[in-house]
C-alpha cells in the first residue's frame, strides 16, 4: 500500500514536471553573426543559466579558431606559414584534421586554405572588377590543404608555404553550433536549437512530444519556403550567395572560392544540407558551390544521412534523392 501510493506520487512529481517544460531562446551578435540559442527548460532562470554557458563556449571556441583574431592559435598557424610548426591544442588540431578529411571527401572542392587569395575580393555586394590574372595565379599557389602538415606527435600545424593561411568561415560555425550542443547535453538539457546565423543543430523534442521544424526560405522569394522538416536530432545549414557576393558586368559571385581557380564561385544561389553534424553539412553547403550541382548532389547522394537542396540562380532546384518538396 505504502509502495503503491510512492510511485504514484512520483508519477504525479513527474506529470508536473513534465508540463513545466517551456521553450526559452535568446537571440545575440556573436562572431559578426546573428546567434538563437534555444533550449527547453522548467523555468527561465534555469534556461537563462544553460544560455549563459552556452554563450561562454562560444566566445571559448571563437578565441581558439578565429583567424581574424590575432592572438587565436590559428593566427599563429598562419604567421609562422613557410616558417615553422606550430604547437597547437588538440581541439584545433582535430579541426584542422577533420576539415582535411573533408577536403579529400570533395576532391579539394572544400579547403581552409582558400584565405590565401580572400583579400583579393571584397564581397559587398558593390559592382566591383576582378583583380589581374596574374595577381590571382601567384595567390592560388598558396592554396593546398595537402600543404597543411599535421603532426600527430608533437600535435603541431605547419603551413608549408609562405603566403599560406587558413580560416574556418566555411566550417567553424558548424563547428560551434555541434560542440555548444554537446556541452548543454552533457548539463542535462533534453532539448533545444543552436543557430548560428543558419547553421542549426537541433536535440530532444519539443515540450509537446513533436519534432523541431524548420521552415527552408525560397532564395527566390523569400515570402515562400520550400516546405517545413522534421530534424528529429539532425543539423542543417543553408549557405547563400544572396547576402555576401559582387557583380562584375552584372554576373553575380559568392562569397565562396574555388580553390583550383582562385576564383569566386557562381551559378548556385543556395545550398541547404542536412547531416548528422552541423560541421559536415556547412562544410558540405559550401563545397557544393564548388562542385557544381551535379557533381555536388552526386556525392550527397552517396553519403549516408546527408540530404542537400540546392538552388541554381535561374531558380531551378536539384534535390538529392530522398527530399520532397511541397511547395515552390
Ligand atoms: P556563410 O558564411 O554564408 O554561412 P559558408 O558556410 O558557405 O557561408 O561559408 C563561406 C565562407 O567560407 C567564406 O566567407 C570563406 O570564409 C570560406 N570559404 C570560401 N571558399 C571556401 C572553400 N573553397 N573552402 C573552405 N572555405 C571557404
Ligand atoms: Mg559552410
């Protein structure tokens, strides 16, 4: 009797708790990028607490990668290009790893090493010209994840050339997006969104039971979506020539580079990717302005899990084998 009434008690403890479960989301700039942090807690200081440290893992993972921040490790890297190795921690060096992995996967498409020739462009949107050939060709020498010398021992990174340096704008945000995930998980938090400007992981449900959703803009029209999917614990990450790009004689570039050619990539206006991991599918969204939908749709298709919507600036979509779009 005595034992009856204690589990039902406990059952009526965790009915309540159960309903206190409410959706709490901070937006913030980080990074130069608009940040939501979602995360479903019993209360808004508890949930206020997960941010916080949400938001700390951030600013951790930011100081450590940033290659515009001068006393980042990765900024050490690229000073000492042609120059000698570089002691790093193991959680760069992993990155470094991993997008060299990435590298290999889509043939050289995706390369941290395509910050040789950035500066050369300014991707503003303004009508701009294209630098010299000449220019172009003596920076695209510096391009070459092959050139990133890993040592496992010493958990050094050597840039072979002078002139060589990475940068993670293609990765990073992927990167934060899984790592700050884990470390909520790891507090206790069942559910909730890390959206780094487009770049989500999702865990958990919603307090009712459903799956997260998210809506995919039309690049062509912006007051249409492409439908609403259920993540059920996956990323996405939709990368777009529509905010960061220029026109020369009116043919419009992405911010993305080719590595082989040095050159700013046209002919994709956006590519949306699912995956497991919020890295995989941002590196992959920008290789696939790379690759060329063709190509790039064949290799989604050949990688387990991973899904891509990719739409080519005459407003055409190519879609890998298991989306379905129901609406356009
Ligand atoms: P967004 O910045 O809109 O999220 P992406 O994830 O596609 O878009 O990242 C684009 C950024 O990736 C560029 O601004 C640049 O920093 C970097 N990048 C450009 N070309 C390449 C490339 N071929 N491989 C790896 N990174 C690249
Ligand atoms: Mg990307």
């Amino acid at each position: 009797m005595h034992t009856k009434f204690t589990i039902l008690f406990i059952c009526v403890l965790s009915f309540i708790n159960l309903k206190a479960q409410e959706i709490h989301k901070r937006s913030l700039g980080l990074m130069g990028s608009n940040f939501d942090i979602t995360v479903v807690a019993q209360n808004k200081t508890i949930a206020q607490a997960y941010i916080d440290t949400a938001v700390s893992e951030i600013y951790r993972i930011e100081k450590l990668i940033s290659s515009w921040k001068p006393e980042s490790q990765t900024s050490a890297i690229n000073r000492n290009a042609g120059i000698k190795p570089v002691k790093v921690d193991k959680e760069l060096f992993d990155l470094i790893k991993r997008s060299k992995a990435i590298s290999q996967l889509t043939d050289g498409a995706f390369d941290i090493s395509f910050l040789a020739v950035e500066h050369l462009f300014s991707f503003d949107g303004r009508e701009t010209t294209l630098p010299k050939k000449e220019v172009i060709t003596a920076s695209v020498r510096n391009i070459g994840y092959q050139n990133i010398i890993l040592d496992e021992k010493q958990q050094t990174v050597f840039l072979k050339q002078k002139g060589m340096r990475i940068g993670f704008g293609a990765i990073g945000k992927g990167y934060l997006a899984d790592k700050t995930k884990a470390l909520l998980m790891s507090k206790g938090v069942k559910a909730g969104i890390i959206n780094a400007s487009g770049d989500m992981n999702t865990w958990g449900t919603q307090p009712d039971g459903s799956a997260w959703k998210v809506a995919i803009t039309n690049p062509m029209d912006k007051t249409k979506n492409f439908g609403l999917f259920d993540l059920n614990r996956q990323a996405v990450v939709t990368s777009g020539n529509y905010e960061k790009f220029f026109t020369v004689d009116g043919q419009r570039y992405a911010h993305i580079i080719d590595p082989r050619t040095g050159m700013p990539t046209k002919g994709i206006i956006s590519a949306t990717v699912f995956a497991p991991k919020a890295e995989l599918a941002d590196a992959l969204a920008t290789s696939m302005f790379v690759m060329g939908e063709e190509v790039g749709i064949n290799l989604i298709n050949q990688l387990p899990d991973v899904e891509a919507i990719i739409v080519k600036d005459d407003g055409t979509l190519v879609l890998s084998n298991k989306i379905k779009i129901n609406s356009k």
